[in-house]
C-alpha cells in the first residue's frame, strides 16, 4: 500500500533514455508532471482565455524544447531566456557561418543500398589512398593528473576521462602548445572538467588564461571552484556560431590564442575552426588541439573540409551518407541499443552483405576522411596539423584529435 500511494504521486511518464518513470511529484488528480504533460496545442493561434487554459501547457514559440501554461504565455515571454538576445560586443548572429540553410539530415535508411554501396567503395579508395597509415598514436600524459589518476576512489567513467584529460593536456606540451601570454579557449566546455585542470596546469605562466565558451547553462561547474580574483578563467555563454573571439576582453589582453576542444560535437568542431581563423586576423593564433565527437551531427554547409571532398571526388551527396555511416564505427548498426536488442541485420544494413566488423571499419574510415578535411582546411591556412589517436580506443572510441601549429609564427 504504502509504495502504491508513493507511486501514485509521481510522474508517470517513462524516461526510455533512464528505464525508469519521471521521480517529479504531480499535482493532485494529475498523472504527469509540467514537463512531460501531453501538449495538443502548438503556441501559434493561441487565446490566453480559453476555458482549459489554465492547464493546458504548450510549447514555448521561442524555444520548443521546453513548455509553459498556455494562461501565462505572456508573462512566460518576458522571462524566457530564449528570448533575450544579449547586446555584446563578442556575440553576432551566424557570426562563423558562411551558409544559413535549415535542411532536415536524410536518415541512411532513405537512401538505397546501390547509392549507400558506392560511397562505401569511394570511401575505401579514399581512405587507403590519402589517410591510411597517417594517423599514428601519441602516448602522453601531464604530471598535473599523476595524482587524481591514482585515486582509487574513482570508477572506471572518472577515470577515463581523467586519462583524457591527461593525454590532451600533455599533447598540448609535448608540442610546446603551453606558453605564457596565451589565452586558452575551451570550445563547448560543458562543466569545464577540460579547463579546469588546463588552469591548473598554466597556473605558473605569465599572463595566461582559459576562456570556457558554453552555450547550455549547467550547473555543478568545475570552472567555479578554482581560485577567483585572478583572471585565471573566465566562462561566456554562447553559440560558438555567434561568438567574434577577437573582441573578448580576455583574448585582447593576451599576446596569442590556442583553441582546445574535448569531444566537441559535430559541426561544432568546424565552426570553433572557423571562429579561430576569424580571429586570426585580429590576435595570432599559436595553433589548437581539438578532439572530435558525433560526425553524425556534422552539416555540409558548416563543414570546412570541402575542398578535401572536391579534390579527392566526394560530393554534398557523400558527405550525408557518410554522416550516416560514421555510427557504425561506435554502435555497429546505427540503431539505437533498444533496437539493437530487437532487429538484426536482415532490414537495411543487412541487405548490404556487410559483417559487423566490416561496418565498424567503415564507419571509422568515413570519421576520419571528414577529419582528413579539417586537417587539409588548416593546412591550407598555413598551419602544420596532424591527426593523433590520443587514447586507448579502450578508454574511448572518439580517441582522435588534431594538432595544428601556425607556421607563419615561426618565422
């Protein structure tokens, strides 16, 4: 009886992603919470004075990934973060993108085996032609971590992230990356676990500093407990989209900048490209270390490799299809874990004839041809770049990053 009554007062939608319901309380006479209530009406046409108004919820108009009571849509307005556009010198809309175009991504399902096989056979000839053999291990790790790493109080997620962090961290010395007068710009910091230990370890340098850019509010920010007062770290909330770097009061005040990124999603890596190369007219850019996450979320129009594509005789068409074959390499099938446990591979990618082993080599050798790209769009800008494994693939399989280093700083 008594876990009933305490059922009965929570939410009863079910978190799929958790495998469990929603642990918000509900109102009484209510089955879910103001979250997950089902919403039948969109925010457009909407009279603030209808009789079930005041319970309805609807989606925001300025943000549809949340939902507000439909009687309060105006005073909802006026407070919604989405709707504040901030007046800053650093944020202009679209400011690193050079295309604007609002194209829904085709799922590898909508495209026919015959197309699907020919990009494989392009990507195979691709791969052992321009990358094979290129991208070569780096084992290294900073001495700032020999500690937190020894800890046997962490389990196995810290600790790969630890050795993450320690490998970039010691990438970035081992190519005398860490300098005094530097301002060090953590592109998609998250919580910051990235920059907090880079502070740490720039700590000793004249004049440096870390700039977290972050467009999600977080809470629980490993940025917040290092010492204040020092203008050690400063954190922005931004699209990196909108972000004009050079006009940061903290990259002004330093004499270059080094741009880090750990697991930056998608075509985020190739906007922090482009907000670094703008920059780059205005404050010298010593080089960057960035490592990749999510092809799958990569966009053309963002995408900076394009003359790599051209060159080597991949199209726009290519490119979504590889966006589509790069979850092979870390999911097998591309389908979700829920689905894997239901369907094999008779539907699509069975049809193909591929084994899984097969899929997940293709799936990484479509990652890092659209890597190859980035490598080839610094090159062309007169940095020395290269690929590194930077990890174990045991520690994780997003355990590639890129080196880049401005050649004309060394003249």
């Amino acid at each position: 009886m008594i876990m009933n009554s305490v059922q009965d007062i929570h939410c009863q939608h079910f978190v799929q992603r958790k495998n469990r319901f929603c642990r918000m309380t509900v109102k009484p006479h209510e089955s879910y919470c103001g979250e997950h209530k089902p919403t039948t009406f969109s925010a457009t046409n909407v009279v603030e004075n209808d009789v079930n108004a005041s319970t309805d919820r609807i989606q925001c108009p300025l943000d549809n990934t949340h939902t507000c009571y439909k009687s309060r849509l105006s005073q909802h307005l006026k407070k919604c973060n989405a709707g504040k556009e901030p007046s800053l010198p650093y944020i202009k809309k679209d400011y690193n993108r050079v295309e604007v175009k609002n194209v829904m991504k085709r799922s590898l399902m909508q495209y026919s085996h015959s197309d699907i096989v020919e990009v494989i056979k392009k990507v195979n000839q691709v791969y052992n032609k321009h990358i094979s053999g290129s991208i070569t291990s780096v084992d290294t790790t900073h001495d700032i971590l020999k500690d937190e790493i020894e800890c046997p109080q962490y389990g196995k997620t810290t600790l790969k992230h630890l050795l993450q962090t320690s490998s970039l961290i010691g990438i970035l010395d081992l190519y005398n990356l860490l300098q005094p007068e530097t301002c060090y710009v953590e592109f998609g910091a998250g919580k910051g676990k990235l920059s907090f230990w880079l502070a740490k370890s720039i700590s000793n340098l004249s004049n440096s500093s870390v700039l977290l850019i972050e467009k999600a509010s977080l809470r629980h920010k490993l940025d917040n407990k290092l010492e204040k007062g020092k203008d050690l770290v400063y954190r922005i909330r931004a699209d990196i989209a909108d972000v004009v770097l050079e006009n940061i009061d903290m990259v002004t005040k330093r004499k270059q900048v080094v741009g880090v990124t750990k697991h930056l999603c998608g075509e985020a890596t190739d906007l922090a490209i482009k907000c670094l190369i703008a920059a780059k007219k205005e404050k010298p850019v010593l080089g960057a270390l960035l490592s990749f996450c999510c092809h799958h979320q990569c966009q053309w129009e963002s995408y900076v490799g394009k003359n790599f594509f051209k060159n080597v005789g991949l199209s726009h068409g290519d490119f979504e299809i590889m966006c589509g074959l790069v979850s092979w390499a870390v999911c097998g099938t591309g389908k979700s874990r829920g689905n894997q446990s239901k369907e094999n591979l008779n539907s699509s990618e069975g049809a193909l004839n591929i084994s899984l082993s097969e899929m997940k080599n293709i799936g990484f050798k479509c990652k890092h041809i659209i890597d190859w790209g980035r490598k080839c769009y610094l090159d062309e800008l007169s940095f020395y770049s290269v690929l590194h494994y930077y990890v174990n693939p045991n520690v994780t399989l997003e355990n590639v990053c890129i080196v880049a280093i401005n050649e004309e700083l060394k003249k």
